[in-house]
C-alpha cells in the first residue's frame, strides 16, 4: 500500500523571511525529497480547517484574533518567534485542515482496522500552539486539531501521539492532558525551549515524557526512548499520530541532540512495531532546520511507513 501524501504548494506562500528557520525553502526540501523518491505514491489536495473544528482545540477569541492579526503588508510578529505574513492565513487553515482531512480520508478508504500511511507535508508547524497562545513558529495547533475531531468517531476509541519533535509540544500535552482516551508521548531536549515535558508531567496518567539532556548521542536516546515511552505505554491504539520533527539530527542548528540519518527509521519503526499492526497512521511535519538533517531524516521516516504499509 502507497503512502498517501497531504501537500499543497499553498505553503510556499506563507513567507516569514529568509533569515527565520521555519522558512520557505523548508517546504521546498520536503517537496523535492517527496517528488524524488515518492512520485508514485499518492497526493492529496488538503482542505481548509472549519472554525468550529479549530474551536475543538483553540478558544473562540483567540481564532479570530489570529485571523484578524493578518496584516495587508510586511510581517505580524504573534510573539518574538512566530510571524505571520500578509499570504499566510491560507497555509494555517490547510495545515489544520489537512490534518483533519488525513482522517477523513481513513474514513472514506475504509483504512480502519488497515495498516496505512498519511503524511502531511504542513507548514507552519504547530505543536507548540496553546488553546490561546501561538508559540514555536505556529498559531494551529495541527495535530491535536485532528485528534480532536477524530476522537469524535465512534470507532475511535485511543489515540496515540509521538512526539519526537526535539522540542516538547507543549500545546499538544495541554490540550489533551486530562483526556485518558488520547496518549501524548515525547521526547525532547530538556531543560529547552518552551520548558516544559519534565518527566514528572503525567497528566491523567496519559502522558509519557522522555527529556534528554543536551549531547544525547544516537544509542542514549534509543535506550531513553524505549525505557519512558516503548515500555510503560500498553494500550491498544484504533489511530496512532506522531508529530515528526527532524531538528533533533546532530545538523541542526536549533538544538543540540545528536541524533543520525537511521534514527528517525528507529523510532518510526519501533513505535508501529509494538502499537500498529491494523491501525492507521497520520504523520504531520513539524520542526527541521538543517537542509540535510531534514532531508535525510524524513528520507528515514518514510522508508518506515512505507515498510509499515507493505505488512497489510
């Protein structure tokens, strides 16, 4: 079974200028790894997100005040690290939208109960964004948007989320953290930006943090991650999501994990390895900053959904 890709050169015009990390080219990366090594997958159009389904996450006040923040030229700076341009608007609809349209697309597949892939290749990223506070490049929270709303379904009963973002999502642990039906695991630099995910952070007992002291090197960070996250959480899941960010690759300038190229297959791997089988599979892109780090380790990542699709 192909990977279903959820892209839009619409991101192209979310412009944040040249020098900001989550830029433009960061989307041209993506595009260009996808259209070389995964032209004969699927591609899907993403829709833009409903109000009513952002309020699923985001209080009233706070969506319409992004949407009336759009200026009619130059840069609005949400907080010093999030900008938004004059042409972003769309792009923070379509990444919310997309993602949710991910799980519609289960639906209508009838990808229930299947072993199947959807990457949504989103920007901005949006893990970061609280129910009223854009943070960390975003304004939408993307995949705690989706989750949302898919948890909503009668044949959705637990949702698990990875994180292997190399920053907490903060606005994804807040969203769901008194949710037992919605598991939110992480693992990421600590003490870091936004501060949060220290591991005594348990939620309602469905929140799994993994922090990693700066210099963690690829065989500490696989021993950490399976001891916090692979081995406390048995659940079976009916959809799993991780929010995929590639910044925690020894190339990036963010942040100071030394992650390599094949560690973003382990994870990948070692997460369908124990919750998948029979279950769907949405990824959305989050952070990467380094050209290579984010080329080569989502080139990683989509190896392992796509090995994880062949098993059906």
């Amino acid at each position: 079974m192909k990977i279903n890709f959820i892209m839009d050169d619409e991101y192209l015009n979310h412009d944040t200028g040249k020098s900001h990390p989550e830029n433009i080219e960061r989307y041209l990366i993506v595009k260009s790894l996808i259209e070389e090594k995964y032209s004969q997958h699927n591609f899907i159009k993403p829709r833009e997100v409903s109000l009513e389904e952002l309020y699923s996450i985001h209080q009233t006040e706070y969506v319409h005040n992004i949407i009336n923040s759009i200026p009619d030229k130059n840069f609005f700076y949400y907080d010093p690290d999030t900008i938004g341009s004059s042409t972003s608007l769309k792009s923070y609809l379509l990444a919310a939208g997309g993602s949710i349209l991910a799980f519609e697309e289960i639906i209508r597949m009838n990808y229930l109960k299947k072993n199947s892939s959807f990457f949504c290749a989103h920007r901005p990223p949006g893990h970061h964004a609280e129910a009223s506070k854009a943070m960390g490049f975003g304004v939408f929270n993307n995949v705690a948007v989706s989750a949302a709303n898919a948890i909503k379904n009668p044949n959705i009963n637990n949702i698990l989320i990875i994180d292997f973002d190399v920053h907490h999502g903060n606005g994804t642990q807040h969203s769901f953290e008194n949710n037992p039906n919605i598991v939110y695991a992480s693992s990421h630099q600590f003490p870091f930006y936004p501060g949060s995910g220290d591991i005594a952070e348990k939620g309602c007992g469905n929140i799994y943090n993994c922090p990693l002291e700066a210099g963690v090197n690829s065989k500490e960070f696989r021993y950490l991650f399976e001891k916090h996250i692979i081995s406390p959480i048995n659940l079976d899941f009916d959809l799993i999501y991780f929010s995929a960010g590639f910044d925690a690759h020894y190339k990036d300038p963010l942040a100071s994990i030394n992650l390599i190229d094949e560690d973003f297959y382990w994870v990948t791997d070692i997460v369908l390895n124990k919750f998948g089988g029979q279950t769907p599979v949405i990824s959305v892109l989050e952070g990467g900053y380094d050209k290579e780090g984010l080329k080569n380790g989502l080139d990683e990542h989509l190896k392992a959904l796509y090995e994880y699709n062949k098993n059906e």
